[in-house]
C-alpha cells in the first residue's frame, strides 16, 4: 500500500464577476488554501480549505499553518486510504475545519485517482451505494442582499441564466424583508422555486413574524435557512413550531454532537451539510446518514469556495443523494475556474468531470 510522502500547500485568490453580500459580509473573490496531499506513488489529491471568518472562524493562515504543521505530520508515512487517515486528519487538531475540510478531500480524491473512479463514484462505493452516481448536479443561485428593485433585476439575470431555483439572502433589516421577498415573487412568476438564508439575522419573534407575513402574502416559499443565531437552538425549535414553512439548520450545525441537540429539540426541518463547518466529506457523510435515519430532510451547501471544494460537495450529493436541491453556485461567482480539468457549470448544473477523482489537473497560471 502507497503512503503519503507530502502535504504541500498554496493560497489561492479567485476574483467574482459580482459582490457576494449576506447578512453577515460581503466579498469580492473567493479566498482560499489549497492542498496537494502526495503519495510514494507521486499520485496526488487535491483539497482546499476556504476562509469564512463569520462562520467557522477559519483563516487563510490558520488553516495553512494547520495544513502545514499537525495535519501534515499526522499525515506524512502513513497509508493514503482514507479508511485509515481520515480519523487522523479529525483526531490532530481541535476546530480548525477548514483545514480538515482540505486534507479529508484530498485523501479521497486521491484514493478515487488510484482506484479509477471519480470521486462520486468512490463515494458511493465508501457509503455502500449500489447504483452509478448521476455526472450532473443542479443547485440554486444566490441574490445577495440588496434593495426590492436590485434583489429583482437579480433575480430576473439569474432566471435567464437557467436558474430555476432562487436563494434570497435576507436578515439584513426584517422591517424591509417581506418587501424584499415579495419584489423577487413578482419578479420571476410563480414557476421559480424561491428559498430564503436569514445567516442568522433575526431574532426569533422577527423571524415568525416576517415568515407569517410571507406565508399570509403567498410568497410560496421553499425554505428559510438559519433564521436566528446559532447559538440559539431553541429559539430555532421556537421558530420551527410556530411557522408552516420548513425550517433549515445551517451555522447551528457542525459536528455531530449539534446534529443530536437539533434532533432532541426538534429544532428544524431539515439541516443543511457543509464540508468546511464538519471537517471533510467522512464527516459529512455520517451527518447525512444519522439526519436521513431520523427523519430530518438533508441538504448539502457550500461556503465561497472554488470548484474544488464546489465539486467535492456536488460528488458527495451525487453519490448519496439529498431530500433537497444542493446549495453549490459558490464556484459560478468566480470569474472563471483557476483550473486545468474538474467541475463545470451549465446553467444551473454543475457537470462532475468524469476524470478520475475531482478531475482537476493542475491550476491554471
């Protein structure tokens, strides 16, 4: 069995042909660490660990030096097998998810490579699934907060763009809110699928009055994601009990420990999987599994990461499947792909490459 003979890392800045703006900042490029983790082989895995202060805290440096430093050396002379590394990858260092975000990808991108599958195949094989992964992933577009007249011409853009689901970035200001949703309704017809992300940005008496108000306006909407802050598990469950549309657990979720709190409380109706707030796609698939087991509708999505961390997202929704349509437009921000190889997007699908692994080759110069 190969070993793992190097962990390298780089920075990586990626611009976006428009400003992303939540409740919670606003960005114009995608920020992030990329790692090659290299067998004795000379095979190599690629992972990247994207900085998002407001949600997991991760920084660009932190996650380098973590990549750098323990994760490389719990790493290096080991088995390049993620059956076998990816625990030491979670047992080196407290927090930093990030950067096991970046070094649990690679070592299944890299056990894909080796075996010549793509990284969904070699994911479905890893979860037990029998039936060939879908190559194609669609996923809703994003409208960054913004004024009723700007979120609609957004929204009119996206749908000529192939876009049929819309996320709408809300909790910004909820006296205005409920015009805000309903200027997008108006905008795009009654065919386009509308959800809502808050990022934690109402309490939960603003988040039930805003939503009632929307449900008594017949905005129709899909969901509403993380209306109050994470902390606040209870006033989620509040929320959940008190409105007809499906609530979604987003930043109260990371690990597995605060998928048990959402389920004791019965704190959503769905919770929303990411691989930079859980530590990689091993953790990721066991959330998925304990949240299927217990009824809960399951959801994958992503932080402003490129089409490596974009990609290894849409191959594990490829490879297990999801109750709702992912969150993965994170990569179609960026101007272009910084790639030779790997995902693409076509209208609103993100097309899995069907090199083995992520198919990414190289990054572009």
């Amino acid at each position: 069995m190969s070993t793992i003979a190097e962990v390298r890392t780089r920075r990586l800045s990626v611009p976006l042909h428009t400003p992303f703006v939540t409740a919670l900042r606003r960005t114009t490029t995608i920020e992030t660490v990329l790692v090659e983790v290299v067998d004795s082989d000379g095979a190599v895995g690629w992972g990247e660990a994207p900085q998002v202060w407001q949600v997991t805290g991760d920084s660009l440096a932190g996650s380098q030096a973590c990549l750098d430093g323990p994760l490389r050396d719990a790493l290096v002379g080991r088995p390049a097998d993620p059956r076998e590394s990816s625990a030491l990858v979670q047992r080196a260092v407290v927090a930093n998810r990030s950067a096991k975000m970046a070094a649990d990808t690679a070592l299944h991108d890299l056990a894909a490579r080796r075996a010549g599958l793509t990284l969904a195949e070699h994911l479905a094989s890893w979860a037990g699934v029998t039936t060939l992964p879908p190559t194609q992933v669609r996923t809703d577009v994003t409208l960054a907060a913004g004024s009723p007249a700007e979120l609609a011409a957004a929204a009119t853009a996206r749908v000529a763009d192939g876009f049929g689901t819309l996320k709408l970035k809300v909790g910004t200001d909820a006296a205005t809110d409920v015009a805000r949703v309903l200027a997008v309704r108006a905008a795009v017809g009654a065919d386009v699928a509308l959800r809502l992300d808050a990022n934690q940005g109402w309490d939960a008496f603003e988040a039930i009055r805003v939503i009632s108000a929307l449900e008594a306006a017949g905005a129709d909407l899909e969901l509403v994601e993380q209306p109050v802050p994470a902390h606040d598990v209870i006033g989620l469950a509040h929320v959940t009990a008190h409105v007809e549309t499906p609530v979604m657990a987003d930043e109260s979720l990371f690990t597995l420990e605060d998928l048990v709190e959402v389920i004791r409380l019965d704190a959503a109706d769905l919770v929303n999987v990411k691989l930079a707030k859980c530590g990689g796609l091993t953790p990721a698939l066991e959330l998925l599994h304990v949240a299927h087991l217990h009824g809960f509708g399951t959801f994958v999505g992503s932080m402003m990461e490129s089409h490596v961390g974009v990609g290894a997202a849409a191959a594990l929704v490829a490879a297990v499947g999801t109750t709702s349509l992912p969150d993965l437009d994170a990569a179609w921000w960026a101007v272009a792909s910084p790639y030779a190889g790997g995902p693409s997007y076509d209208g609103d699908r993100l097309v899995l490459s069907d090199q083995p692994g992520l198919g990414i080759e190289g990054v572009l110069s």
